[in-house]
C-alpha cells in the first residue's frame, strides 16, 4: 500500500467514523495526515489532536 493510499483511508475513516467530530476537527486531522511526513508523523499527529478534542 503506498503513503498516498494510507492517507486516503485515513481521511476516510475520520469522515466516516463514530466518533463525533466537527467540521473544524475534521478539517484540523485531514491537515494533519496531509502534512504528515510518514506514517508515524500522521499516526501521532492524528492521535495529538484526537487528545486534544
């Protein structure tokens, strides 16, 4: 699987997940997975802001 297609998935388990999140939070992680360098940037990134909400 490639960095592109991990970061799909992710970006669509943020928008189809059960946790409740706004549309600002959902921007905010999207960012993030974005602008994530490799996958354990994106996984602490994404696990920073989820702590955060």
């Amino acid at each position: 699987m490639t960095e592109e297609q991990i970061k799909f998935w992710c970006k669509w388990i943020v928008e189809n997940g059960d946790r409740p999140l706004s549309p600002i939070q959902n921007e905010l992680i999207k960012q993030a997975i974005d602008t994530s360098r490799n996958l354990f940037e994106m996984i602490t990134s994404i696990l920073v802001l989820l702590q955060k909400i």
